[in-house]
C-alpha cells in the first residue's frame, strides 16, 4: 500500500481526508511544517503533501527514498525545489485553482479596511469611544487600481474593482487582450502603473523575475499616498523599499496577507527560549515595527482560508494523487 505523508494539517483537514482517502493508502498525519528538521518523517512515503510553510529542499527531497510525488496544497510551489525533484523524477502537484475568488475577496477586505479605516473604527469602539475623528475615509469610485499579476485572481480583483466603478490598469509579462477588452482596463508598463495608481495590489507570482519587482530603484516612481496590498508573497517586494514607502508617506497604507517572518510569528512566544537564527528575530522586529503603524494591516495568510476554498484545495490535492497513480493528468508543476 502506497504511503502518503501530510503535513501542516488540522483535524478537520485530517477526518476528511482520512474519509477520502483511507482505504486505498496508508495515510500519516502531522500538524508541523515539513522541514529538514523533521525530514526523516518522509523515509519511506511514497507522497508528501505540504503546505506554504513546508521548506522542500534538496536535502529533504533525497530524504524521501521512495519519494514519487509532492503534492502541495496551494497555488503556489515556490517553498519546494521542483527543479530538483523534476531532475530526480519526483513529480510535483499543485493546486492552481481553488480561491481565485476567496483571495480576491480579502484583498478588498483589506481595500475597504483601510479606505474607510474600519480597523481604526474596531479598535476605537471595543473603547467606548465613537468619535468620527480621524477616520475620514475616501470613495474606490473613480480612482485607479493597479493589478500586478492579471492571473486567475487579479481577474477576480479586477471584476470587483469594476463593481466599485474603479479604473484599472494592469502590469503583467502576458497579455490578453480579449479580456482587456472585456473586463475594460489597460496593460500598462510597471512604471505607469505605479505613478498611476491609487491603490496598488500584488497577484503575480514569486519566482526569480518577480523577486524584488517593486525595489529601493523603482519606489519612488509610486504616486504619492498611494495604498499598497500584498496577498501573493513578500518577497515580491524588496522589505526596505516597504519601509522607505511607508515612512515616508510613498504608501499612505498597506493591507499585508504576506510579510516577511509570517512564519514565524505563531512561534514567537517560544522565541526566548529557542536558538533562533539573527535573520529570524530581525525579520520578526520588522513585524513589529508594522504593527505598531495603525496605517499598516496585517492579515496572517490567511486570504485562502474560507470554508469553501479549503474543500477545494483539499479536493484537488486528493484528485492530484488520484490521477497520478491512475496515470491521468493532474495539475503538475
Ligand atoms: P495565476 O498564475 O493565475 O496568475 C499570475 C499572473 O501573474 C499571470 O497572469 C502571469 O502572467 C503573471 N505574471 C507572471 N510573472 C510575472 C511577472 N514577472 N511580472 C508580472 N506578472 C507576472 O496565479 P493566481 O492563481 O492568480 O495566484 C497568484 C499568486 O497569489 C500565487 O502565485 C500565490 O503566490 C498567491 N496566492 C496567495 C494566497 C494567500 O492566501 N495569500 C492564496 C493563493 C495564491
């Protein structure tokens, strides 16, 4: 019987998978992350499924002696070297389509928290204060977004701006132009889009071309006051060029899904403890200098997690396993 090893699952994720899956597999469930700390968990699976906190590295992949397929319960993959794994025949799942909607709807969660300082209002009330004070919000009707990454989920932003009576522009290295004409915005070039804009929002993907794209070179070309959400990943913009932003009113606010030492931040509490690496209680000190700002929202990727989206996800990773031993297609990286 083939092994499948889950990792960062809960129990709700652990009963039903264990309802679709138990009978044909030999199933292992852990709530931690898959790292090289616990590789030696994988010996002998046959499958691994991870989720955006797993590190899959080389040393973890050649851990896994039997190891014929990771199947990763989210979109994207960069948390796993697929280029290794594909040159030792592992083959690598993902799961492309499960929350276009799900993530488009907490990226104006955090839009429309900030527009219209819902957070500060929160905080002021739980108080007993309800001055109106300070929380002076602006109109989405008739300003520009600027989409970065016009995939699966900036569509879905961009249907929503449109409901707002927003313009949008679009920064993206493919171009549909039935859908630009449809959905009615404009491909523009990144610097456009970031001297345009009045609220900028993140949906391309983390890889070696997008590391970086917005950086301490081209920050200073944002219009100025502009808000700046991220729900794809951090490293897409340069930490630095975030707080240059920020403190000097570049980003007059920020909505942050992902933000560097996410990870971290639910161990932070055992932190004293731990011999934590200098890079992780940096980047957990630079958390904290977001939090402390009351124009900063911070969200802890969590623009996936919806009842439905979870079902989806957990669907397509079983369908992935399924057709991959069946020998029929499945969402492959
Ligand atoms: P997608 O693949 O449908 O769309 C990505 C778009 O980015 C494509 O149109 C692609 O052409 C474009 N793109 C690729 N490289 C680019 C570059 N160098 N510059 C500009 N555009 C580029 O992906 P989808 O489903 O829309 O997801 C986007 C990202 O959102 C994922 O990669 C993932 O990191 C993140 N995500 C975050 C979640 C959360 O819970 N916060 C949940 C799901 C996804």
């Amino acid at each position: 019987m083939m092994k499948i090893a889950f990792f960062s699952v809960n129990q709700k994720e652990k009963t039903y998978l264990k309802r679709k899956l138990g009978k044909q597999y030999k199933l292992e469930f852990y709530t931690e992350n898959l790292t090289e700390a616990n590789a030696h968990l994988i010996k002998d699976a046959d499958v691994v499924s991870v989720f955006i906190y797993a590190k899959v590295t080389k040393k973890v992949i050649d851990t896994g002696k039997k190891l014929k397929l990771i199947a990763a319960r989210s979109t994207g993959f960069n948390h796993i070297d697929h280029e290794y794994a594909k040159k030792k025949n592992i083959a690598v799942a993902n799961v492309p389509y499960y929350g276009e909607n799900t993530v488009a709807e907490h990226t104006f969660a955090l839009i429309l928290s900030l527009s219209r300082k819902i957070h500060k209002a929160y905080v002021r009330s739980i108080q007993n204060n309800f001055s109106l004070e300070g929380l002076q919000g602006f109109d989405l009707r008739g300003k520009t977004l600027g989409v970065i990454g016009a995939g699966s989920i900036g569509v879905h932003v961009m249907k929503m701006a449109k409901g707002f009576g927003m313009n949008i522009l679009a920064y993206d290295v493919n171009h549909n132009h039935i859908l630009e004409e449809v959905l009615d915005f404009d491909y523009v070039p990144l610097e456009d889009l970031l001297g345009k804009s009045d609220i900028i929002t993140i949906h391309c993907p983390y890889n070696k071309h997008t590391h970086h794209l917005l950086n301490m070179k081209n920050i200073n070309q944002v219009k100025k006051g502009a808000l700046f959400i991220n729900t794809a990943r951090s490293g897409i913009i340069q930490s630095e060029a975030l707080y240059y932003a920020i403190e000097n009113g570049i980003f007059s606010g920020a909505g942050l899904d992902v933000f560097e030492g996410e990870e971290l931040l639910s161990e932070e509490n055992q932190m004293l403890t731990k011999n934590v690496p200098k890079e992780n209680l940096e980047a957990i000190w630079k958390t904290n200098l977001l939090l402390r700002n009351e124009n900063i929202i911070l969200t802890p990727h969590m623009a996936f997690d919806s009842v439905e989206a979870v079902e989806r996800i957990l669907d397509t990773t079983i369908n992935n396993i399924n057709c991959f031993f069946e020998k029929k297609k499945f969402y492959s990286v």
